[in-house]
C-alpha cells in the first residue's frame, strides 16, 4: 500500500512541476519554450546595416500567448526571441570588455551547469561567478539560483557578455564573467 501511494504522488508531483515551471505543453506534446530543451547553437550575429535605435527601458517579448515575457528560445526551430537589438545597444556596452577575462569553462550545448547560490547581482556554478546585466534582471525573477541548470553562450554582438539560458524556463539573459 505505501508503495502505491508513493508512485501515486511521484506522478501527481510530475503533473505539477516546481514553481515557475515553463509554458503548459500544446495539443502536440512537445512545449515551445523551455521543459528541458537546449538550443543546439546560440543566436546568430546581428546583420544590421547601422545601429539600432535604443530599446525601451523595458520590453515585452510575448510573441505568443503562453510564451515568457522574457527573452526565449523556441524549441521548434531554436529561434531566440529578444536579441534584435545588435552591437549598438548602449544597455550591454561595457567600457572594458573581458575585465575579468574570458570565461574558461565549457560554452555552449556540451555542457549544462547547476547553478550553486547567490541572485541575479552575483551567482556562481562550477566555482565560477557572474551577474546579470542591469538591463536584464527583470527577466531572470523567476529562476531557482540555487538549483536551476543553465547552458552558457557566447554572445555574437555585445562583447565581454555572455548568454546564461536556464533550461528549465527557457528563457535567458546577458551575463557577466566576474572570475572563479
């Protein structure tokens, strides 16, 4: 009997996930954003032929209904919702890009890393740290920092930032190196 109940609340626990789960699966089964998936390769450099004009100092990105207000990746296609902005995006200019050096750990998809404490303003994983760019904190109120796993990218336009994709939600942010 106890056995029963357990496998019972084992699967009423799954149906429900943990707080701040990603979007409700679609009739297909598959979710769109998030619950796991991990984007093969990061976004693609911005080709625009001059700078951006300066984003809003706060933008949605909900490009669908049930989708994050959050930059995202889709899972179909690995399309990254929010980085349109280019290198001209005075928000992640940095006056001394790779202050603290390059991040010498595993970037990209052959690596996910646990995230081990802290908050948006300075985190760490893997004896290594980083913070959340200004802009960016907003869309990262929802990530577990002391157990969501998360794939580091570099980021094509914005030089001394990378791009911390929390494989759970989907979603990510520009992040700073700060050392190990």
């Amino acid at each position: 009997m106890f056995v029963f109940v357990l496998l019972v609340s084992i699967a009423a626990f799954a149906q429900h996930g943990r707080p701040g789960e990603a979007p409700a699966r679609p009739a297909g089964g598959q979710r769109e954003v998030g619950g796991g998936h991990i984007p093969m390769r990061g976004p693609a450099p911005v080709r625009a032929p001059h700078p951006a004009p300066p984003a809003p100092e706060h933008r949605v990105f909900q490009d669908q209904p049930g989708h994050p207000s959050a930059p995202h990746v889709h899972t179909q296609n690995d399309r990254w919702i929010g980085h349109e902005s280019g290198p001209g995006d005075p928000h992640y200019h940095l006056d001394h890009p790779w202050e603290h050096g390059h991040f010498p750990g595993v970037v990209g998809p052959r690596h996910v890393w646990r995230l081990e404490g802290g908050g948006p303003s300075r985190f760490r994983f893997g004896g290594f740290y980083f913070s959340v760019a200004p802009y960016d904190i907003g869309y990262c109120s929802d990530w577990l920092w002391d157990s969501d796993d998360i794939v580091i990218y570099d980021d094509p336009d914005h030089p001394g930032w990378y791009l911390a994709y929390n494989v759970r939600l989907g979603t990510y942010c520009h992040v700073l190196y700060l050392g190990s």
